[in-house]
C-alpha cells in the first residue's frame, strides 16, 4: 500500500511540475495596438490599405517562432504568418496592404479593408490553432466625464503638473483622451 502511495505521489509530482514547465514555457505575446479604423478616406490605395495594422510585441524571453500561426478577424478572414521569429522585447507590425516583408514589418497583401471599425475582434492563434491571444473592440459613444475624471487637459504634461494620471488603457476612460506612444497600455505615466 505504502508503494502504491508512493507512486501515486510521485506521479502527481511529475505532472504537477510538467504542467508548470508547460506554463512558464508558454508565449508571453501582446497587442499593443489595434489600428482599425485607417486615418483619411477608405480608397483601397495599398498606402491607405497598410495604414490598418495590427501590433504584436513579444513580452517574454525567449523568441517565438511564428510560422504557421494565424491572425484573423471576427469574419473569418485570415492571415497566416510565414518563416517568422519574434524576439524577446521586440514588435511587429502586421499591415492589411501590400508591402515587403522584413524583421518589423509584415503584410497581409490584401486588396480591402479587413479590420471592422465599429465592432470586431483580432484573434492570434498559434500553429495547432489554439487560440493565444484575443482583443475585441466596439466603437461606441466616449465615457461621460465623472467627478473621478481629470478635466480634459491637452497634454499628459499638463495633466501630471496638476495631479492627474497614470491613465490605463481598458480601466480609465481618460486613457483615450492622450496619446499611448510607446503602445503599453499606459499613458500620463
């Protein structure tokens, strides 16, 4: 009995510590920016067309080879990523238009618009289709300021010199209201 215990230990130990492994050797990726709604007319011009992205950055630390690995939207469509490896700390930009492909950038080489700009979701899956990352996203009328919200300043400056910030992206409605530079999710930090 006690060998039986003993091995039922054991292997729970094995999978215990497997299962962990499995974890932490998971990608860490992120969207860190969703450029839906191209800026200027919809005119299916390829430099309009790649004006549309997708950013993904590889938060982890170890390079994640992407070959194989899907993007697509709420309709279907989809782009499948060629030989790519992203590295540690690193981003790329997936555009919807035509382009070369190189360490930062990549192109879906389509001819219209993808992305929908009043409601969707981008979806990454990895090689074997399991889905690694979603962002769903639906324009809607901005948050109506409350008392809880800075006054509207025109600079993050401005907002920090009177108290105000750091704004997150999901969490504060003021985040919308600065620029997020360096695509972290964080502004008036």
């Amino acid at each position: 009995m006690r060998s039986l215990v003993t091995s039922v230990v054991m292997i729970a130990a094995v999978l215990g510590s497997s299962g962990a492994a499995a974890a932490a050797a998971k990608p860490t990726l992120k969207f860190t920016k969703i450029q839906y709604d191209a800026p200027g007319a919809d005119t299916r011009a390829n430099s309009q067309l790649n004006k549309e992205y997708v950013v993904l950055r590889n938060t982890g630390r170890k390079a994640v080879q992407l070959k194989n690995w899907t993007l697509r939207d709420a309709q279907r469509h989809v782009y499948r990523f060629p030989a790519f490896k992203l590295r540690p700390g690193r981003s790329v930009t997936i555009h919807t238009g035509k382009g070369r492909n190189n360490a930062t950038h990549l192109y879906m080489n389509r001819g219209w618009y993808i992305w929908n700009n009043d409601q969707d979701t981008a979806t990454l899956r990895d090689a074997r289709g399991v889905k690694a990352l979603a962002r769903s996203w639906s324009e809607s009328a901005p948050p109506k300021p409350s008392p809880s919200t800075d006054p509207r300043y025109g600079t993050c400056t401005e907002a920090k010199a009177n108290g105000y910030g750091p704004y997150y992206e999901g969490r504060d409605p003021e985040y919308h209201w600065y620029s997020d530079r360096d695509g972290d999710g964080v502004v008036c930090e």
